[in-house]
C-alpha cells in the first residue's frame, strides 16, 4: 500500500485553489504553503509556453528527508507510504529541509499564528484578533480546524517542522486530501500508487507520467501526467462521470 | 586546583573581553531559543553563521584532539608535556561549539529523541554522537591527568580519541555531502575538506594559544603541512567549479581562498601567533563559503518565495554567536588554566 497522487498537467487550470484549500484545511502559518506551485516560462514570442506545477510533499519512496532526520522525527509510515512528522521528537535541525530536493518542508521560526494572540483592537466596537479567535473557538486562529487536530497539532511547535501530509486525518475517513476534492477541473486523483488496478496506477499506465527530479533516486509518489497541449483540451484524461479521491 | 586564584586574576583586559562577549552573545542566544527569531534565516536558508560557528569550533577542537592524539601515541613529548592544556583547549572549543549550536536548534528539549530514537542513516546523528563521545573521553582524560593517573589507559584513550575525533571530523563534511539535489553540497570532497580544515584550524590554535618554543614548533610543522594540503584542497576545487557544467552549482571556492595558507606557508616563522590566526580565519572563511553557498539556491516552490537564488549576509545577533561561541570556549579555556595548571609546567622547552 503507497498512496500517491497524479495531477494531470492537461486538466490542471493554475487556479490555486489547491493551494487555499490546503491552507484552510491544514491551518498553515502565515507564509508557508504545504501545497504550492511552480512556474515555468519558455519560448520565444509568439511560441511562448507557461506551465504550471502544483507542488507538495512527494512522500517519497526514497525519502532523503527521513534518511536524514537524526530523531526518526520524519519517518514513513509503513501502512501507507505517507512520509509523516512527528513534531515531539523534532530537535529542529533542519536536516530535512536540507537534505529534501523539492523545497517543501517549512521551519517554526516563530510561535505560529502569534499575530492572533494580540489584544489590540484597531477601532472602538471591533474584535481584537484573542477576540476573534476566542468567538469563533478556533485554536490557534479563527480558521483552526479541529479536524486536523486527530493527527497532527492545529498549531504546531515553535522551533519545529511541518509539511504536506497529504490529509492523513481525512485518509482516516475515507476521504481524499483537501487540494483534491478542492480542484474544478478534476486535475488531481488520489490512491494506491502501488495496486496496479487503482485509478492512479491505470492513469499512469494510460498516459506514462514523470515525478519532479526523478533523476535523484527519491521516487516521487506525486506523478505529473500529460504535458498541456492546446489541441487536445476536449479529449478527457479518463471517462466521464468517473470519481475521483481515496 | 589551584586556590590561590584571586578575584584580580579576572579583573583583566581578556577576561572583559570575555565577560562582554559572554553577556550579549548570551542575550542573543536566549533570546533566539525561547522568546524570538532574530537570524537571517527562512525556509530555504536554514543553516547560517551560527550553525557555521558551530562547525568552526568544533572542527578546531577536533583538530587539537588529533594533534594530542598523534602526540601520545607517537611519544613526542613536545606535545605531550602539554596534555592538560590541549585538553582544556579542546574541551572548551566543544563547548563553545555546542552553546553556538544550542541557539540554533529549535527544540532543545527534544534533544533526548536522539537516544531514545536513534537513527542511524542520518549523519546528523552520528555527527552528534562522535562528538559526545569525544568530550566524554577528554573528560575522563583530563581527569585521569589531574588525579595523575597515568598508565595502561593511556594508549587505548588516545588511540580512541583520534578515531573517534578523526570520524566526527569526517562526519560533519557527510553531513553536507551526503545531501541530494544541492550540487554545492555534493560528495565525500566535502568530507576531506572539514578533516583536514580540523587539523589546520586546530594546529593553528596551539600556536596561537600555546606559544611555547619547542610546541609551537611542532604545531607549527603540522599547521604548515596541513595548510599545504588544505591549499591543494582549495586550488582543487577551483579548478573544478571553473570547468563544472553542473546545472544550479554556484561554487563556493575561489582564489583568494588560498591567500591565508600561502602566507602561512612562507612566513610563519617569523610571525607565528599572527600567521596562526590568519590560518584560522582562512579555515573560517572556507567553511562559511561553502556551507552558505550549497544553500543559496531555492529548491521548488521556494524559489517564488526567496527568488531563485538567494544572498546572504550575517545580521549582527548571528555574529554575535560566532561571539557567544568564541567567548564560552574562550572562558573555559582561561578558567582551566587558573585554576587547573597551577602546578603544570609551562615553561618553554
Ligand atoms: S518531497 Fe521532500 S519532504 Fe516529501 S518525502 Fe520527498 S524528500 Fe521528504
Ligand atoms: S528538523 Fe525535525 S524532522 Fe527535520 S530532520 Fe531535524 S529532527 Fe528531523
């Protein structure tokens, strides 16, 4: 069992709403996207081509980050393949953040959401941000979503890393991750990377497919399919109708 | 123990020097690991002068390590009529090197996970077992010098020690080296470079540090061996980034790198502290080079964060833990000769 995810380039639109769904679902601090993107321009006018690239922990097979984290902080977990943090046993090294080719790990520099916990209001009759947070119950900020909280902290450690867990708390319900039930166009589908009759696997079959510097050895479990190509838009990557997600 | 040290003996120009460093390096670094983030740093760039600090100063301790090691085993007794001071020296550059790496680190408490879930393919784990062994074991041997306890233990603790010193050394360049995707970072060049960095630096500090006629001669031999090989080193990696077509290599190494170990090469005779410390800086210099360099690059989405490459410049709290770092070795090192050498010979030989 491995799960994986394939974003398929064609379908992908660059909207970002992986991105703020990611965001919202995983309450990130300020300034870190566990979900996020790269983009590439190339050509010459009028032969110019932009491509898109949403970005994640690949939860790599291979993972470098794990092989060196000192405390087993960052380990794999055997009954998934997901590359998970445990932030208890977190020294704040860094050393994942160094050794991870894709630049997807974040650093607590700070006490996360800290702007939250001022008390100032900006005007007579407002919330002050304790306030907010307070009226709304959330931890942490008003957008804390309690969910995340059954495996991971709402609001992590100063001093400590985090990145993408591909929703590990929603997998433990049978849903799909945040960014891929947040995607309109259907770009992103999730599952068992490693049982050949799952979606992901027959759309790698179907379409080949490549993950980010597979060149380094770290075998990616997020494969990017289908380069865009205007001529083909109307063609589906798989039949209609078809579900996506876990 | 010395007890005839009087509150005059720290009422000295060193020891302020010392004391000011120690106050607002220590500010800084309490500051940095329970209240606020101070450093240069981001998500791309993690690793800055503190961390540089850190290696600086324990690579220098490594290398006086080696140097007291070789002495013992080879019975050259101009170094080891010296033992207590080069095992004050060592342990007070550790310690200094782990209070820099302490304000680095972001989860001190967390530290007892590298015991209780050890992982063994990590190079950051073996880097910081090496060096808790290595204090362990110049501990006790500063202990058995001080009880006077010499004998059969002698030989197995020093051979110990140049093992362990010599593969905590060669750790720390793994630590860099084993690292995928940073083409600065890559290969087991990197862990030749902090070895025989160790060897320099730390030679180079007993001629600064010790300057007694027939010990600065042998360190000197050493510095200047070492610093010949440590300019080959340099000059090789020069040459290499000139013709690398690697794509996303910066380089960290440049010609000017070898200006310090020339000149100690040539001159050191005539101006040993003075060349001793130009070595040290040099080391300093090639260490912080490349250590920043192999991170400069933003790796994926970084890039739209920090721009593709970055540029970096220590802001004042970081070099203010090179001070912090330079200073508590600084101060164990003076404390251990009031109090510890009193009834040491430390005459020139
Ligand atoms: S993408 Fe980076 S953080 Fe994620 S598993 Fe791979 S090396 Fe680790
Ligand atoms: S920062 Fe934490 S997770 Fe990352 S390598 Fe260090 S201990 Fe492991």
């Amino acid at each position: 069992m491995g799960y994986g995810m394939v974003i398929d380039q064609q379908l992908c639109v660059g909207c970002a709403a992986c991105t703020i769904a990611c965001k919202i679902e995983n309450n990130t601090p300020v300034g870190f996207n566990w979900c996020d993107k790269i983009t590439r321009t190339s050509g010459k006018f009028p032969a110019v081509r932009y491509e898109y690239i949403s970005t994640m922990c690949n939860h790599c097979e291979n993972a470098p980050c794990v092989a060196g984290c000192p405390t087993q902080a960052m380990y794999k977990d055997a009954s998934t393949g997901l590359t998970l943090h445990d932030p208890k046993k977190c020294i704040g090294c860094k050393a994942c953040i160094v050794n991870c080719p894709y630049g997807v790990i974040s650093f607590n520099w700070e006490r996360p959401h800290q702007s939250w916990t001022e008390n100032n209001r900006l005007a007579e009759g407002c919330f002050s941000p304790r306030e907010m947070v307070e009226e709304s119950g959330g931890e942490g900020s008003p957008h804390g979503n309690p969910e995340r909280g059954t495996t991971y902290p709402v609001v992590r450690a100063r001093g400590t890393v985090e990145k993408c867990t591909f929703c590990d708390h929603r997998l433990a319900k049978g849903l799909a991750p945040a960014c891929v039930d947040a995607c309109p166009s259907g770009a992103r589908q999730f599952g068992d990377i490693d049982d050949p009759s799952s979606e992901v696997s027959r759309l790698i079959a179907k379409h080949g497919g490549k993950g980010l510097r597979e060149e380094l050895g770290t075998r990616p479990r997020v494969i990017y399919i289908r380069d865009y190509k205007p001529q083909r838009r109307f063609e589906p990557a798989r039949p209609a109708g078809e579900n996506q997600g876990a | 123990m010395n007890s005839n040290v009087s509150l005059k003996d720290f009422l000295t120009p060193t020891w302020l020097l010392i004391a000011v460093g120690l106050v607002v390096g220590g500010a800084v670094g309490i500051h940095e690991m329970f209240i606020g983030h101070w450093f240069a740093t981001n998500s791309s760039l993690v690793w800055t002068l503190p961390l540089v600090t850190y290696i600086f100063l324990a690579l220098m301790s490594t290398g006086v390590s080696l140097v007291l090691a070789y002495g013992l085993i080879m019975h050259d007794e101009t170094i080891t009529r010296h033992t207590r001071a080069l095992l004050i020296m060592a342990i007070g550059m550790l310690l200094g090197a782990f209070t820099a790496l302490a304000t680095e680190l972001g989860s001190l408490l967390n530290m007892v996970w590298i015991l209780l879930s050890p992982n063994p393919s990590s190079p950051i784990w073996w880097m910081g077992t090496l060096y808790s062994i290595e204090l362990v074991l110049l501990i006790v041997k500063l202990i058995m010098d001080l009880r006077g306890r010499h004998g059969v233990f002698d030989l197995p603790l020093a051979w110990g020690t140049l093992i362990v010193a010599g593969a905590a050394a060669i750790t720390i360049g793994a630590v860099f080296g084993t690292v995928i995707g940073r083409p600065d970072y890559h290969g087991a060049f990197l862990s030749v470079v902090t070895l025989v960095s160790a060897l320099v630096s730390g030679a180079a500090a007993i001629v600064l540090l010790r300057p007694q006629s027939a010990l600065t001669e042998t360190a000197g031999r050493v510095f200047r061996q070492t610093a010949l090989m440590f300019a080959a080193l340099v000059l090789i990696r020069v040459v290499y980034e000139a013709h690398s077509s690697v794509v996303g290599m910066l380089g960290w190494a440049s010609v000017w790198m070898l200006v310090p170990f020339v000149l100690a090469l040539l001159l050191l005779q005539f101006a040993p502290r003075v060349l001793a410390l130009v070595g040290i800086l040099g080391v300093l210099w090639v260490q912080y080079s490349f250590i920043i360099t192999g991170q400069l690059v933003s790796l994926g989405q970084t890039a739209h964060w920090y721009g593709a490459v970055q540029s970096y410049q220590p802001n004042i709290p970081e070099a203010l833990i090179l001070v912090l770092g330079i200073a508590v070795a600084a101060a164990l090192i003076k404390l251990g000769e009031q109090y510890l050498m009193s009834n040491q010979r430390q005459d020139a030989t």
